[in-house]
C-alpha cells in the first residue's frame, strides 16, 4: 500500500480560535475532527450557509465537542458576515468553493463570486480582524486551467500571494494548499461509480482509458493542511508528493467484475493533470515529503524557505499525473478504499 504520512500531528495549536470556512463539507467536517482529536483548539467556528448541514454536522458531535464549536451561518461573497466572523479568529482555513465544473460552465457569474470575489472578502476580513495565519485550499485544476473553476481558482490563489503585500505592517499571513483530487469526499468519481452500482448498472463510464489523477484521502489532504499551517511564512504554494493513478485501475479496484464503457473526455476536463509548471520550477522547493512554490514576485519581507536549504527541483521540472514517480495499484487503492464510506462523507 502506498504510504503518505504527513506530520500534521504535532502541530500546536493549543487555545488558538479556528474559523473553517466551507466547514461543513467533506474536507471541513473532517478537519473539524482532526482539531477537535489532536490539537486543543479554544474553540473552532464552522463557516458556511447551509442551514441542513449546520445540523447534521452539530447533531454528529459529542456534548464536549459541541462546547468548542460555534455555528456559523454564512456566506463568503458577504463581506459583512465575514467580518463579524472574524472576530477573535487566530487562524483561518479557506475551504469554501463553488466546485462542479459543468455547474461553473453554466454560472459563470456564481463561480466568480463565490471563489474569486469570495477570496478578495476572506482577505480583506482577516487584515481588519488581526488573523494571524490564512490558508487557502487550491486545486490541481488551478494550474493552466482549461475550465472556469480551474480559473477562478489561479485567480483565487494568485488574490491570497498578493494578500501578503496587503497586509504589510501588520501580522497576517496567507499561503495556498493545493492538491489532487479526494478519494471518496462528495462529489467526486468513487461515491458516483457506487451509486451507479447500487442501482444495478452493468458497466462503468471512463472518460478515456489513458485517463490519469493525482489521489490523497481525506485524512491526508487534512493533516497536509495543519502541517502546512505550522510551516507558513506568508506567499507559498504548499504542494503535497502524492501518488498517481490511472482511471481504469480506480475502476478495475472499485468493481474487478464489471465492464467499462468508454465515454469520452467530457467539456473543460484533462487527460491528466498538473500541478507545478516547468515555469515554477526555479522557484520550487524540493522537500522528502512536499514542494513548496516560493512567491514569484516579492513584494513584502518574508524568512524564504530556500534559505532552510532546502534544494531546488530540475530546470525544466514538472509535476503531472502522468509522469508522477509514485503510482498507486489496484491492491493499494483497494485497501484504502476499504476506509471510505459508500456516500463519500
């Protein structure tokens, strides 16, 4: 099996005060959980605007945990909300997007304001209430995007870099997570081909059989996070080393008696994805178990990771999907998804 252990658990954030925007969706529930388990929190306020979820999520934890948790109905593109939100926040984790392609595709203006327009509102919030740390989670479709959402998240990444020199003289910092795709969170392929199963579907769409993903589970996608908060100095891009997979090996794990039927590449989707250009390569860090991307352009003081040593990666690095050094297989992939739940929560 694939082992990718990040070092999230030692991370101190003994009586720091959280906010989790998105906080009740896959990646938000799940670090809820995390803080709440290893790192003694003052108390963590779950950021979003669906009243349902807000319940579901409040009626999941225990009386003790409930006594740490503020419930906070809310949306990012309102400025005033956050900035209420805000109040006694020490650190913040940016999870709230508008992420399903073809809904992007046919929202455009909805996808701007919530991702873009959304980031811009998070910034300016935390620099007025005095945050300490910012992280925002990105998305391997952010880098030479081919998609709406893919964009609207190069801006969004490109608004948190910038956010440094904003805050200049004061002491808050932003940095950017970006990662694959989540094994099993809502939305993505695995809850889908099981849904499809259950309804007694002879054979499983693929895209294209040369169809390639970088994959992390929740639970690493999480610890990364925390680790990288721990890490941050402001303006980098914290890219976690991460395996492989071809989609007909997802599927072949998923479902070893069923037939594939070949659908093609859908509007706005890659054959394989990219998350460092060999633009970003004079630029990016290469440590044991992640890239850190340094801020291309300089504009505020910061403590550069470089002069920890770390080395640069190759000239003309990149790292993609297809050409990744570490691949999962069938019986590895087949074992983790042995931990994910049939919905993907």
């Amino acid at each position: 099996m694939v082992q990718v252990n990040f070092t999230g658990a030692g991370v101190d954030l003994t009586d720091k005060s959280v906010l989790i925007t998105g906080g009740t969706g896959s990646f938000g529930k799940n670090m809820l959980k995390q803080l709440l388990a290893n790192h003694n929190p003052r108390r963590v306020s779950v950021f979003a605007r669906g009243e349902y979820n807000h319940f579901l999520l409040q009626n999941s934890l225990t009386p003790e945990e409930q006594k740490k948790v503020r419930f906070f109905i809310g949306d990012v593109r309102d400025m005033d909300r956050m900035v209420m939100a805000m109040r006694g926040i020490d650190i913040v984790i940016h999870a709230a997007a508008q992420k399903q392609v073809p809904l992007a595709e046919y929202n455009p203006f909805e996808c701007i304001r919530t991702n873009v327009i959304g980031a811009e509102n998070v910034v300016q919030s935390s620099i007025q209430a005095g945050v300490s740390k910012v992280i925002a989670l990105s998305t391997d479709k952010a880098v030479n995007p081919i998609n709406l959402y893919g964009a609207s998240k190069l801006a969004s990444d490109k608004i948190f870099v910038a956010a440094n020199a904003l805050a200049s003289g004061t002491n808050t910092r932003f940095s950017v997570v970006r990662y694959g795709n989540v094994l099993g969170s809502r939305g993505s392929v695995i809850p889908f081909f099981r849904d499809l199963m259950n309804k007694g579907a002879t054979e499983l769409p693929v895209t294209d059989e040369r169809m390639t993903r970088f994959w992390v589970t929740l639970d690493q996608a999480v610890a990364f996070t925390i680790s990288c908060i721990d890490m941050m100095r402001g303006g980098e891009i914290f890219v976690p080393k991460i395996p492989s997979m071809k989609i007909t090996d997802l599927v072949t794990a998923l479902a070893p008696d069923m037939a594939m039927k070949m659908v093609g590449i859908r509007p706005g989707e890659k054959l394989h994805e990219l998350m460092i250009t060999e633009h970003n390569a004079p630029t990016t860090l290469d440590l044991p178990d992640r890239y850190i991307i340094e801020p291309e352009w300089d504009f505020w003081e910061r403590a550069p990771h470089k002069a920890d040593k770390y080395p640069l990666v190759a000239e003309n690095f990149e790292y993609t999907s297809d050409q990744n050094d570490t691949w999962m297989t069938v019986e590895s992939l087949r074992e983790t998804l042995k931990s994910i739940p049939d919905q993907g929560e």
